[in-house]
C-alpha cells in the first residue's frame, strides 16, 4: 500500500490496537464494530508488511515490528493533534475543562495546591486531578493525553519531553520543637548520631542524597523509618525524637509545628521541572496551564 492510501484513521487505529492488544477492546474505545477494526488491521498488516499483532492466550501481542512502531506512533499522532488544536482558542472564564498533573506528593503540595487556588478564580469551571507518576508509563500517558503536565525532578523528565524548569529547590532538617538537640546548630557528630526517617516515593528505600553527601566525607547515618509519602513525616517527627532531611519548601511550611535547621554539611540541590508531550505543545488550552503554572511558582518563589 502506497502511504498516499494510508488513511489518518487506520493509524488511530494501529495506536489503539497496540495500547490495548485486544481486538474487541479496542474496537469500544475507537466507536467501531469488530469487524471493522478486524478489517482496518487486516489493511495495517499489508501497509507494513508485518502481523503487527499476533495471537495470544489473553488477546494480542505487539511482533516486534509492533512493538518498535508505539512511540513513533504516538508521536505522529500527538504531532498532528497539535496542528489541529493549534488555531482553537481557549477561554479559561468559560472553559469546562479537565487539567491533569502527574506529580509526587511533595511536588504536588508545592505546585498543583497553589495552582487549584489560582484556577479556582481564573477557570472557575474547570477542574484540577493531581495524580502520580509512574516512570514506566509516563511517557505514553503523557503521548495518550491521559495527563497534560508532569512535574518531576529536572534529571527524571524523559529526554523526548518539552520541558521547563519552575523552580530550584534545596534541603533542611526538621525535627520536634522541644527534640534534646533542638536549641542549637546541628554539628555533623550530633546529625550521624541521631535516628533518622526518611522519604522513599517507591517505597522501602533506606539510602538517598543525604547518605551519599555523608559517604563522601566518610560517615552514615542510621535510617530507623522509610516512608513513601513525605506527607506522612509531620506527625511522625512531632511525636519522635527522630529528625528528618527534607525540601527546604516543604520544611518551611511546618515550621509553626516543626523545628528547622540547616543540615551540617553541603547538600545538593535539585531543580523541579514540568514535562509535556508533543500532542499538547500548541495546544491553548496546555500552553495556557502551562503559563499559568509557570506564573503561580513565579508568585510563591517571591513570597
């Protein structure tokens, strides 16, 4: 088949069929009878010369070729998204629009909470979901239009992302109010000898940043409790004698519960970044969350 023949909609098509390696569910997601879409894969297998998808116990499964033609597909199909909506115009006053937001707990209670307050006065009609990221799959939820912005740590957003930095972020330590040690500058003897808890998004992780900036000067800590929300860190810290090294954003927030203080020792930063698809680069209704995002951490970094 020449490409001249190959129709828009068989792609669409193709994209569906790989997402979903089952004729039938693909068929309910794209409007169209079994036959139909068992006749546009039929049309695919020619175009391409290969299977595409093939028999398995519980449906379909990518050939190789398949597999190798996802992501360059998504980013056709995202491509010409963006030159359809490109013209459109987006009124955030009138707007009834759904905005999605990957992002980690901490990320979320910096960014996307300041965000909903700010949407709530500018596009009163729409809504906000904050949801989590998974590495694995962000990509292609990102290319699928399942989420319009990822907010991650600069080193994290995937190399095919547009991308651009909101803020940069540093680390401080937090511990009870009346903690024994909590009157005086920390001292890197007094730091390694406390118990400490710490945040692992994944979960289960018991080393981090902090125990390789100590690795480097010869000392270690001890990790007595792994977390995987650093929401869960303020009552655990305020009832404990256990001391923390957190985002400095996140320790300034509960320093009216919370002790704060300069960890001993250089600690580096990390820079917080929102991530995009092609699909939703010259889209209005994105470029507008995406401006306003920008303005909203533009406004918490001078206050």
């Amino acid at each position: 088949m020449k490409l001249s023949h190959l129709d828009l909609s068989l792609l669409v098509s193709l994209d569906a069929l790989l997402e979903e390696s089952n004729v039938t569910r693909a068929a309910a997601r794209l409007g169209l009878s079994q036959p139909a879409l068992s006749a546009q894969l039929r049309q695919l297998r020619e175009a391409f010369g290969d299977p595409l998808l093939v028999p398995h116990a519980r449906g379909m499964t990518p050939t190789a070729r398949g597999m190798a033609l996802r992501h360059p597909l998504r980013d056709i199909l995202g491509a010409v998204h963006g030159l359809v909506v490109a013209d459109s115009h987006f009124d955030p006053a009138s707007a009834q629009h759904t905005f999605r937001i990957a992002a980690t707990d901490a990320i979320h209670s910096i960014v996307s909470a300041p965000l909903a307050a700010r949407l709530a006065t500018l596009a009163p009609h729409s809504r906000l979901a904050m949801l989590a990221p998974d590495l694995r799959t962000l990509p292609q939820r990102l290319a699928a239009g399942e989420i319009d912005v990822a907010v991650l740590t600069q080193q994290t957003v995937a190399p095919q992302l547009h991308a651009r930095k909101l803020y940069d972020e540093s680390f401080l330590c937090v511990m009870r109010i009346d903690h024994p040690v909590a009157s005086a500058p920390l001292d890197l003897e007094i730091f390694c000898s406390l118990d400490h808890a710490m945040v692992s998004p994944a979960g289960g992780g018991f080393t981090g940043a902090v125990d390789d900036a100590l690795a480097a000067l010869g000392r270690n800590r001890r990790v007595q409790i792994s977390l995987n929300s650093f929401l869960l860190l303020p009552d655990l810290v305020e009832k404990s004698d256990l001391i923390a090294t957190i985002p400095a954003r996140l320790a300034r927030r509960w320093s009216t519960r919370l002790t704060v203080l300069s960890p001993p020792f250089e600690l580096t930063g990390f820079s917080v970044s929102m991530g995009w698809h092609t699909r939703a680069h010259l889209d209005p209704a994105q470029v507008w969350l995406r401006n306003t995002l920008r303005a909203t951490m533009d406004v918490q970094s001078e206050t």
